[in-house]
C-alpha cells in the first residue's frame, strides 16, 4: 500500500491501481479515527521484530489470557475469540503489528466475525466456553448459553506499531477499513476502543 499526493490531491495505490480519495470523504474518516478512544490496557511494549504469538504469550498473567491461535467453530469454519482476553473488564484485544494494510484489514475483519459469532452463535459460545475453561474455570460465566448482553463486554483491536502520530500515519484504506468494522461491532452494541502496543526503542 502506497499514498501519495499531487497538486494537493491524495491517491493511494490498492491491487496494484491507483485511486483518488475523495478529500470530503477523507476528512469524515479522519474525524472518526480521532473519536477512537484507548483502552486503557497499558501492554507492555513489544520487542523489535517480535512475532505476535511471542508477544501475546509474554503479556499473559495476571488477568490476561492468551487466547491466540485458539478457534471456535462457525459451521466448520474455525474463528479466533480474541488473541488476549482481560477478564476484569471482559475486553477482547486483537493483536496486529502493522507492517501492511492487508494485514490490518485481517484484523479487523477478525474482531468484526468473533464479535458477530458470539453474539449470534450458540455452538461458538460453546467452544469459546471450553477455550476459557482451560484457561481458568472461573471464566466459563464470562460466556453465557443464552444470548449475551454486549454492553458487558469490550472489542480493542491493538496495533504493534511506535510513534506519537500512529493513528494518522496509517494508511487510508486501513482506517476505512477500521472505521466500517468498528461501526459494525457498534451496531451489535459492544463498545470498540482502539490502542497502540509501543515498540521498544522506538518513540
């Protein structure tokens, strides 16, 4: 993914073309990407080219689990809860480092289907259930049989990347992409919060 701008002009580069951003268009997205608001987490810092499994593994403990790489089922399909779980605050964090914006559209995608799986899927409950057992019995009441309330629960989605400007420095298609999957995690009426996971040597 590439952007560039000409005779103040903004054109980003998707599938090998390139298209113009419509400035009125650009603006409602920045307007909303600035709504976002933290979680709060403080996560530690990752490690320069640490792998995302690594680091969740890491920053597990006290109240935080590391679900990544564990799947409930959606008619065969396997879906991953969340990468981190905080129990206290029944957050559910999706982990990505930026490194493009394929990979960010992944996870945002992620957070978008496990948030529609177990708000609407009583066989992902299930397994998502057994997932938190063995994390700790105490976690099975986090995910009732019946259809949850989703104001009791969180949808982060983290980004492993440094700098103070983070948020305007991602590309366009990756907040587009952000801002409509955080809208439709709303609609189903769990709160969506956004944080940054510094790099360590990096400001």
């Amino acid at each position: 993914m590439a952007e560039r701008e000409l005779s103040g002009r903004r054109y980003a580069l998707s599938g090998g073309d390139w298209y113009e951003i419509d400035q009125g268009f650009a603006q409602r997205i920045e307007r909303r990407m600035a709504r976002f608001r933290a979680a709060g987490l403080r996560l530690p810092a990752a490690r320069p080219n640490e792998r995302e499994g690594d680091y969740n593994a890491r920053v597990a403990g006290r109240g935080i689990y590391c679900l990544d790489q564990q799947c409930a089922r959606v008619d065969g399909d396997p879906i991953e809860l969340c990468d981190l779980y905080v129990s206290g605050s029944r957050q559910f964090v999706h982990v990505k480092r930026w490194k493009a914006s394929s990979t960010l559209s992944h996870l945002f995608a992620q957070g978008r289907v496990s948030a529609e799986s177990f708000l609407g899927d009583a066989t992902f409950r299930d397994e998502a259930r057994n997932i938190l057992r063995q994390q700790a019995a105490s976690l099975t009441v986090h995910v009732p049989a019946g259809r949850p309330d989703p104001t009791n629960y969180r949808v982060v989605f983290a980004i492993i990347k440094g700098g103070q400007g983070w948020k305007r420095s991602l590309p366009f298609f990756s907040k587009l992409h952000l801002v409509r999957a955080a809208e439709s995690i709303r609609r189903l009426g769990f709160e969506v919060r956004l944080e940054q996971i510094r790099v360590e040597d990096q400001p």
